[in-house]
C-alpha cells in the first residue's frame, strides 16, 4: 500500500496549517516532553522552527498519533484505527481488514483505483495524492481517537529540534503558531519545517506636520525633528500570514508626546479596504494618561473571525497622530513612541522587536553684546518661522528662557516679546528661523 507512504507525508506537510484553539491548552502541563533523538535515526520527527522568528522566540510542538503504521518490509506502509478508534475521521475510508485510505471511493472501477471491501461490498478508492484539504485538517484536529504523544519546544529561528515517537503512525503536529510546514522525508524518519513567517511590525513617522512646513524632510522616518505644538502623523504596517492567532497591537506614547483623541486611528489593508471597528478588531484602549511611557495609549486586538480570513501575506496599516508638546525631551535622547505586536496561541505569547521611532527637538541661546562681549539687556525680539510671516507663540519659563507653546497648552499666556540676555529658545525642529 505504497500511496500511503505518500499520504503520511502529506499529513506531515499540512497538519500545522489551521489555527487549532483548543489543541494546545497553555494549562495542560501534563503533556510529557518528547525524548530528544539523533537526527535520522529511527522513529524520529526532526522540527526546524520559523525562519524569521527573533531569538527569544519560543514555539511548543504538539505532536499526536492518529492511526498505527505497519510496513510490508517493501516500502509500503498500511495505516489502521487506534485501538479504542471505531471511525476514522471524515474525509478518510476504513475497509472491512480496518485499513484507513484517503481518497475517493468509488462503486465503478476506474484506472489507477484499488479494489476493497467496504461493509462487506467491493468498492474502488482512487488515492488522493494533492495536499490535504482545510476541512480534512480540521477532521483531523476534532477527531476524539487521536492519541497526544506529547510536546517539544523550540527557541529561536531556523533551530532543529528531533524527538522519539514510540512507534510508526500517521501524526499529526500542531504549533503555538498554527503555522504550514513541510515534509522533508519520511519512513524511518520524518523532517519538517516549520514555514511559518512570524508575523512583523515596522512603524515610522509618515510626516511631521508643522505650521511652516519645517517637517517636509521628516517623511517616512525612524526619527524626526519637530516644533512643541507639531502634530507627528505615524504609520503602522503589520505584516500577518496564514494561521495569524491573538495579534494584539500595543503602541506606548513618551511624556513628551500627547496622543491626538479627536480622531480614533485608521485600521485598512494595504492595497485592500478599511478594516471595520468592532467587526475586524477591538479598540481596546485610546486614550492619553497619567501614566505616560510606561502603559498603553492604544491597544488593538484583531478579532479572530478577521484573522481567520488571512490566507495570503497580508499587510495591515494603522495610522494616527501625536502632539510635541511641553514636555519634551531637548535633544538627548528624543521623545520615543513604542510598538510592539502579541502573537500565538493562548498561553503561549510570543512579541515582535519593539520600533521605536524617535521625535526630536532643539533649542538655540540668544545673545545680545556689544562690540566688548558685554551682554546688553533690555532688547526685544520677535520670533518668526522659515516663511517670515509666522509668528511662534512662547510661553516664558521660571528660569527666565523662552519655550514654544504647545497647542496642548491652554494654561500659559504666550509673551509678546523675547526680552534679550541670554535667554535659550527651546522647542524647535530642525530649520530656518529668524529674529525681528
């Protein structure tokens, strides 16, 4: 029974396909660790994880047996039901000698078909050789007889991992990351990839958008420079894959950037429509608060009915805007805003590297001396953007400097004139200025 060898492969090739909730239970810590084995040696399973995966990454293996395997000494392998198996699951055909075909069964002979006795009547099965259909799997992943062999765990990508089997059998794996993986070989020893691409986050600044235009070279950026009282516009692409489980999407904004409310972030698909709030995903938290740079301003949870249609490479977009505001940091470090992505199974959490575009803002001291260097106090300025007609609104400190007002400030009342001496001018992007 030579096509079945064929079939053990392909069970191997597509068991990992669909998300299986349920299967893999975070609290079932009684699933034994699968013995380690040497690579090619008999009745093993070598595993290799995702190619793309970040080194603290860590995938759970379940591996399950679904018939007994017994070869002929030939090459060809004959599957039958487990012991307290009455059925095989959907999709899969018993004969009355209880071996198990995958295929279609017919009561009209046919070239290529072999002939078996089904409830006691001759019938004819020709043998699938295509890849297991999504409802074959998901046959497979209900069927109550299959036998949980145990689990093994990998950190870290492309990382091989080979465990012991007791025996030979159709099996059937499952992954924290409900991913495709194929077969590499089969009988003694079976190998699989785990082709799985986790899935990955990339944020930049889209633009900076300044009174003056000041933010026309900060366009698709990982840093920029910006004005107190810009608006920072941000984009989000989420790169999600087939078996995509429990993406939630976390963004913390720095103390020195105030998340614009007004209007709620825009989810869509790139190249593709809008994705529906409450129908697509949650927005589970959008909000600035008091606790700024340590806890979410936005969360996004992606609704497993959403995540269920992603069959193809998918690239989800989310954009929204920020304010500079006072309290920003000058220079230095920056003002960071921080993504991150949760993925897999429950239980088993995995996160993308966090991106962390960074703002940044200046400042200049203004002197007015003589000809001697002697500081000449009393002077008044007025402070205008690269156009020369915008005059900047600044609010004076207690130390005597000048700061520019934030449009998030409704408590100051901006000065009419820059007293000179040395005060510092704090809160500018990078650019053109000039002193009246």
């Amino acid at each position: 029974m030579k096509t079945m060898k064929k079939i053990f492969a392909f069970m191997l090739s597509f068991a990992m396909m669909l998300s299986l909730t349920g299967i893999v239970n975070a609290g079932k810590a009684s699933a034994a660790e699968l013995t380690a084995g040497t690579k090619g040696g008999d009745k093993t399973i070598t595993i290799t994880s995702p190619s793309n995966a970040q080194a603290s990454d860590e995938f759970t293996y379940t591996i399950y047996k679904v018939f007994d395997a017994t070869s002929d000494g030939k090459g060809g392998i004959s599957y039958k039901l487990l012991n307290d198996a009455t059925a095989a699951p959907a999709g899969f055909t018993v004969d009355d000698a209880g071996n198990v075909y995958l295929g279609t069964v017919s009561t009209e002979e046919s070239a290529g078909a072999i002939k078996i006795i089904v409830e006691g009547e001759t019938k004819y099965l020709t043998p699938q050789t295509t890849e297991l259909t999504a409802e074959q799997i998901a046959a497979i992943s209900n069927y109550t007889s299959k036998q949980e062999v145990g689990t093994t765990t990998i950190t870290g990508a492309n990382q091989e991992k080979t465990v012991v089997v007791p025996d030979y059998g159709y099996y059937f794996i499952t992954t924290t990351t409900g991913s495709i993986v194929t077969i590499n070989s089969t009988n003694p020893a079976a190998s699989v990839q785990d082709k799985n691409k986790v899935p990955t986050l990339d944020k930049d600044i889209a633009n900076v958008a300044g009174v003056d235009g000041t933010g026309a070279d900060n366009e698709n950026s990982e840093s920029a420079t910006a004005k107190i009282g810009d608006t920072i516009n941000y984009t989000v692409n989420i790169t999600a894959y087939a078996g995509a489980e429990n993406y939630v999407y976390h963004d913390i904004l720095s103390k020195g950037l105030t998340l614009v409310t007004d209007t709620e972030p825009v989810v869509s698909v790139v190249g593709g429509a809008a994705l529906t709030k409450g129908q697509d995903y949650t927005l589970t938290k959008f909000a600035n608060n008091v606790t700024n740079g340590t806890d979410d301003n936005i969360t996004i949870t992606f609704n497993k009915s959403y995540l269920d249609t992603v069959t193809d490479n998918t690239v989800i977009n989310i954009t929204y805007s920020a304010i500079l505001n006072e309290g920003a940091v000058i220079a230095g470090a920056g003002n960071p805003n921080t993504a991150k992505l949760d993925y897999g199974k429950t239980g088993f959490t995995n996160s993308t590297p966090e991106d962390e575009p960074v703002v940044y803002t200046y400042e200049f001291q203004l002197v007015k001396d003589n000809a001697s260097k002697e500081i000449l106090n009393g002077a008044e300025f007025e402070l205008y953007a690269s156009n020369k007609t915008t005059k900047l609104n600044l609010v004076q400190t207690e130390g005597g400097d000048y700061l520019i007002q934030s449009s998030t400030d409704e408590t100051n009342t901006p000065v009419d004139k820059i007293v000179a001496g040395t005060p510092k001018i704090i809160g500018l992007a990078n650019g053109t200025y000039y002193l009246k």
